[in-house]
C-alpha cells in the first residue's frame, strides 16, 4: 500500500492537510460527571470544584453502595447513573503515539488515525531527554482532543520501563534499553511530557509506567510470563530493575504504576504488599493508583494457584495495594471477599480513593469546565507532530559501519540506487507493536526515491525469508546500480510480546541474501537494519564489500524518510546503541530465566549488559558513528568532596565508614557537583553528540552509565556542556543486601573514549543537631 506521506518540507498526508481545512466544527463529548443540567447532583460536594480533591473524593465515596464500588475496581468501570457519572474504560495506550490496542481507543470519523512516532527502543537511542518529553507532551495533546471528540480515554497505560535484559526478549523494543541510567530518565521525561506542566495537582492525562517489577520473559522454552517465578536478589532488584518505576514516582510525579504477571521470589507482583504498599505507596508515596496487568489478578489465582479461593485472590490483591484491576475478576470477587470477613469495606474505599482522585485531578468530575477543550482534530496528526515524528526518526538512527566513509551518498554520483530486502518497502513494520493507526507511511523504498532513480526487489516475500528463490533477480539488478541498498531485519512476525526470540541472528536466508547480493553489487553496499533488539550481523562486519551498516530500530510513519535522509546526508547520524549488540554464542550462556545481572565465574555465567558483562560482543552498549568527528577535554569539575554523615547510629556504626558510607546516613543535598566538558567537532559537517559519563568505583567495579546530554555542534566549533551529578544518586553503589552506599575513595569519570577525571569522597563527620 502507497501512501503520500511527510517529507522533508513538511507536506502532510493529503486527507489530514484536507482536515485542517476544515470548521472545527465536530461535537465534543458531554461532560463524564457534574453535568449542571442535572439537578440531582450538580450542587453535591464531589462537583463543587472549589472544595479540595480529598474533600470531593470522601463525599462521593460516602455516597456509593458496595455494589457500586466494586464495579469500580476494573478497567471497564460501570456508570452510577443515579449520581450522574458515566462508565469508564481505564484502559488506553500510549507507547509512541495514541493507540487503539486498548479498548478505551477508537480511531475513524474525525479521528482516523493519530501520529505514530518511532517505536521506544529507536527513540531512546537519541539519548535526547528534551525531544522524549516533546514527545510525550504531542500524544498527550493528540490523547486531549480525542477525549473531547469522544473517542479516547485520559488513562494511558504507558511508557515500559522494564530493563530490556535479555537480547531475546520479544517486547524489548518496548523499552528504553539495557541500562537503569536510562531507562529512568527516559520514563521521567516522557511521563513529564504526557501528564504535562499543569498547575498544582492536576494532570492533562495520566500516564502509567509499567510492568513493576523484573518482568523480561514472555514465551522462552516452554516458560511463560504467566507461571514465571522471577528469582531476583536484593542487589539486582535496587540496582537495576526498580531504578525505572522509583524514578517514574520520584522524578516524573507518575498517577499510575502497572504490576505485571510474574512472581518475585515467590509472590505474585500484583499481590506483594512489600513491592505494593511498602516500596510504590511507602518509600516512594506514589500520587495516583495502582493497577494490575491484564487479568493479572486472574492469573495469580487460576494459573498460580496462590490463594486456594478467588475471594482470597481478591482479598490478597486489594490488601497489598492494588487499586484497580485491568480484568473482571474483582467485579466479580470482591464483594464475596468482603462478605466472607476477609477484606474489609475500608480496603475497597482505599482503593476507590486511589481511582477517584486521579479521576478528579484529570477534571472528569469538573462538568463542562474540561481544560484543554481547545484541542480537536486539526490538533491530531498536525504538521508539527508529523515533524517530530520525523526528527525523532532522523536522531534514533545509529551508524554502526562506514568504510572509507562510504557514507553519505551522492545524489551526483550515485545516480541509481538498488533497494533490496523484505523490509525495503516497509510500512506498518516501521511502527513496531502497541501502534495505533498512522497518519500515513513513507517507506524506505519511498524516502530513497524521492533521491534517486531506484531499481526495487524484496528478495524475501517476508522476513522469515523461508526461501531463496528470488535471490538470482536481486543479484541481477544489484550489479546495474551504483550502489545497493539493503533493507533487512526483523518484524513483529519475529519479536512481539508473547513471542521472544530463539536467536540472533538474521532469520531464514536472509544472511544468504545479504552475502549474494553484496558480492553481485557493482557499487558499494548499505546495510540498514530494522528491529527492536540486537542481531549478531558479524558476517557483514567482515565482509569489506559491506561499505556501511546502519540499524533504525522500528523509525515509525515516517521511517523511509529519516533513512533517505541520513544515508544521502541531510542528516548527520547522532544516534548510540541503548542495547549492547551480543554474539549468538553468548546465549547457550545465560537462559532467559536466570534473572541474575553479575558475573559468576563459578558457574561459568558471563553476566548480563555491559555492567557486567566483558566478552565478546558485536557492537558495544553506547557505540554509534558520525559523519564528523567530535573531542572532549574538561572544563572544570571538583576534585575533591567530603561526605557528612547526618545519623548518629552511622557514627557509632564504624565498621564501614572507612569503606562506604550508607544514602540514607548523608545528606545528599550538599553532595552536587557540576561537571564542565567541551565538545568541540573536528570534522567538517555539522552534527549532533551525546556526552556520556560513566563512573567507575574505587574498588575498580564496572563502568555505569550515570549521566548524559545531547548538544548539537557546528563543524569547526567548540561547546561546553554542564552537567550535574550528585554523589547519592550517581557515585553510590549497591550491596548484596540492597543498600545503596557510597563509597569513600578515588571515583573515576569516564568521558567517551579519550577523558578520565578522577573525584576523592572523604568522609566528614557531622554530628546531628538535637
């Protein structure tokens, strides 16, 4: 299927630009509660919008039947027609874009589609935290205006910030990558972006960050995420897995947090009053609800067998924290629980609290007072979204290889260009999974043809490439061209949630093909991948008539034009690897089951990420090229910090003070530090460049992404980039036993590949005041 789509000027797909033509003249929905045509209920408190939220939320919930309540507790909430209020269908998604995987999402009429930007693996590769909350703060106007048309909910169930920790793992391009660093300042900036920079407490929508906690394995080896026992340790669990959700709280202010199917040492996440209550609702004070992956508490129940009865499920789930069920089966369940004396009344209205607070702070009991009503359809798939749904293609592209700078092309001097491979003319594999219905496609096939003059074959039907039947065709064309493109990789046949991967490397025939094509093409050869996690492409590393090897991850609607863009060189490539890039081999290592993060010569483990794994790889966490050349030199940072201690238990405590210092016994708001870097581009193009500061300990344990920052540079010119550290949060380690510490000594900063900048922590005892 062809369609018109955005190019570089900025044209958007024909009927969209029609759209914006239009009257905004379509019909907004009634008001959800507190309509003040209804005289039952428009002068009771809970819609009196001068009273405080918690005043508004006891009101309501003092009003409610129990009947009533429980219906509240799942994602299909029933209406209370007697106070007014409308059902409610919780249940929406917003990974890259609004999507209509959930049911709360309806596309058609005045909203036929909405701007699907690259998928989160792709995206997060630009290490760009400005452009991840634009973002977010696009869909959420595209979200608004859909909601007021009556097509959409304010409740989206996104971003994954799961650790994306097994190359194999089908739903890793979901994820910002392999490294906590990352993935928590992707999941803050994007959660910024959706709920927005509303005053005081409320929220343009609610976004939700999910699957808490250690949840990596959908379908490997007979294993399923519905029966999978996660056995985590303390360590990995604060080190690694929890980093993303405490900072979706912490630093994003998120309304929801989403437990997943899996158990964690032995418990159910969804029924863990430790993750729930104690960790989301204690340590951290979560705002907002807690809610269950789809029939997660089902699962704990009827594949689990944790409780011996469903009252006892529903009963567990709700104690331990659980606000809403994304399911039937508290609707079902939990009046019995209550009637049966093993949850209490109290519990529930908790639980509605958590719902009906977020509710209000989104204005859905405001009546016709809706914020945000401005936005309708001219404000979906506007020009301006579809430009940044093409910026962010243009900046998650990762240059991997290039030869005797083969790249750019010439449009001068490569004249035709042969595309060949089962993703060269990609559409709806561009947009990876949890996509909802583009504003339009430019194919790679599309974006090099608005070049060149371009000769076009598949090579493979699909991308499981089951044959090699075409393969004489493509070498044919592949030695009349002046250069040969190939356009390979993977799709959601191949990686998707409830599907991970068995390999690798390319599927089918498709290294065959590549190889074939390579030594038939008269020009040099450019390889572009697609996919949301690594493939071991060692074959084409080595052959030197491969000139070039680019990986664009799942780019989105406007994929094939970001891929032009970069191979011809309108855009220079700043993109790095969020995933490190494994040998096949390493996987007869580590089955997907063992959840443990460090090394362990003793049972010959590798370890996993390159935290803490050192053999061989492909292409290293962090590795992407430019066409121009970048160098760092210090402009100033401390040399020296001392570390207070502000508990007097820690001074009496000696043993360690020595060695390392506990978080919780510092106070970590006179341990900032700024660090001053120049980048100055030595090449002759312009180009964008991510300063990346890893930090080793004084024991001399492995490097550790602790910050970064995206600058654009001017060939020839110099920048200086601040950045602030803190020694709690980016120079502090984790023990076995899950205390974060930091350690006293020599900490080495690691600025790219060429600066080294070492800071002493001495510690300084400071007496508590009485």
């Amino acid at each position: 299927m062809s369609h018109n789509s955005l190019n570089k000027n900025n044209i958007p797909f024909l009927f969209f630009y029609l759209l914006l033509l239009l009257p905004f003249t379509y019909q907004t929905r009634p008001p959800f509660a507190c309509d003040p045509a209804n005289g039952i209920t428009k002068n009771l408190p809970f819609c009196r919008v001068s009273l405080h939220i918690s005043d508004r939320v006891k009101d309501l919930i003092g009003r409610l039947r129990l009947q009533e309540k429980v219906r509240l507790l799942v994602n299909n909430a029933a209406p209370v027609e007697r106070l007014g209020i409308k059902g409610y269908e919780w249940w929406s998604e917003a990974l890259h874009g609004v999507s209509n995987t959930g049911p709360g999402v309806t596309f058609g009429g005045a909203f036929p589609g909405a701007t699907s930007f690259p998928q989160v693996i792709t995206t997060a590769a630009s290490y760009n935290a400005s452009l991840w909350e634009a973002i977010g703060q696009a869909v959420s106007n595209e979200a608004r205006a859909m909601y007021n048309g009556g097509v959409a909910g304010l409740t989206y169930w996104s971003p994954n910030v799961n650790i994306f920790r097994d190359p194999r793992w089908g739903r890793g391009q979901e994820t910002p990558g392999e490294d906590p660093t990352l993935a928590a300042r992707y999941a803050a900036s994007y959660v910024r972006g959706l709920q927005g920079n509303t005053a005081g407490n409320r929220l343009k929508v609610a976004a939700c960050c999910k699957h808490y906690t250690a949840y990596d394995l959908d379908l490997w080896n007979g294993m399923d995420r519905f029966h999978f026992n996660a056995k985590v340790s303390k360590q990995d669990l604060e080190e690694t897995y929890n980093v993303p959700f405490k900072a979706c709280v912490f630093e994003g202010k998120v309304a929801s947090i989403m437990c997943s199917y899996n158990q964690v040492n032995g418990k159910p996440t969804c029924a863990d009053p430790s993750l729930l209550r104690d960790t989301i609702r204690g340590q951290w004070r979560l705002n907002g609800y807690i809610v269950s992956d789809c029939d997660s508490v089902g699962v704990l129940f009827n594949n689990q067998h944790f409780t011996t009865t469903p009252e006892d499920a529903a009963a567990a789930s709700i104690k331990a924290g659980l606000d809403l069920d994304c399911g039937p089966f508290l609707a079902i369940h939990t009046e019995g629980a209550i009637r049966s004396g093993k949850l209490s009344v109290a519990d529930v209205d908790r639980a509605l609290a958590n719902l009906l607070t977020v509710q209000m702070r989104l204005g859905m009991f405001d009546g016709p007072r809706q914020p945000y009503l401005n936005l309708g359809p001219r404000d979906v798939c506007s020009p301006a979204h579809q430009q940044l749904a093409l910026e962010a293609a243009r900046q998650g592209i990762v240059l991997l290889q290039n030869r005797n700078r083969a790249l750019p092309l010439s449009t001068n001097r490569h004249r035709t260009i042969t595309v060949i491979g089962p993703n060269s003319d990609a559409t709806d594999t561009m947009i990876g999974n949890y996509a909802g219905t583009p504003c339009g496609y430019t194919s790679p096939l599309q974006g090099i043809s608005r070049y060149v003059k371009t000769i076009h074959e598949r090579g493979c039907a699909q991308v499981s490439c089951g044959d090699n039947r075409q393969f004489g065709r493509a070498e044919l064309i592949a030695r009349q061209a002046d250069v040969t493109v190939l356009v390979m990789g993977l799709s959601q046949a191949i990686e998707r949630e409830a599907l991970d991967r068995v390999g690798l490397l390319l599927p089918g025939h498709q290294q065959e093909l590549v190889s074939r094509v390579a030594r038939a093409s008269r020009g040099p050869v450019v390889l572009v991948l697609m996919s949301g996690g690594p493939i071991d492409v060692t074959f084409a590393k080595n052959d030197p008539k491969i000139a070039a090897i680019l990986w664009v991850g799942y780019p989105g609607q406007a994929g094939g034009t970001a891929i032009a863009d970069v191979i011809f060189g309108t855009t220079n490539p700043g993109g790095k690897l969020p995933v490190t890039w494994y040998p096949q081999g390493y996987l007869a290592k580590v089955p997907m089951t063992d959840m443990a993060m460090h090394a362990d010569p003793s049972r010959g483990y590798p370890g996993r990420t390159y935290r803490f794994y050192k053999g061989p790889v492909v292409f290293p966490f962090g590795f992407g090229l430019s066409y121009t050349s970048f160098r760092h030199s210090l402009a100033g940072g401390p040399t020296k910090i001392s570390v207070p201690l502000t508990s007097s238990k820690a001074f009496k405590n000696t043993t360690l003070l020595s060695e390392a210092i506990r978080v919780s016994h510092t106070n970590c708001e006179t341990l900032t530090l700024g660090v001053h870097v120049n980048v100055e581009n030595i090449g002759e193009m312009d180009g964008t460049h991510t300063v990346m500061i890893f930090a080793s300990s004084p024991d001399g344990a492995e490097k550790r992404l602790v910050a970064f920052e995206k600058v654009n540079v001017m060939a020839g010119a110099k920048q200086q980039v601040k950045i602030d550290l803190n020694a709690c949060s980016h120079l502090s380690v984790v023990d076995q036993f899950g205390i974060r510490r930091i350690p006293i000594g020599d900490h080495n900063l690691h600025i790219g590949e060429d600066l080294k900048h070492t800071i002493t922590l001495q510690n300084f005892v400071e007496e508590m005041k009485p």
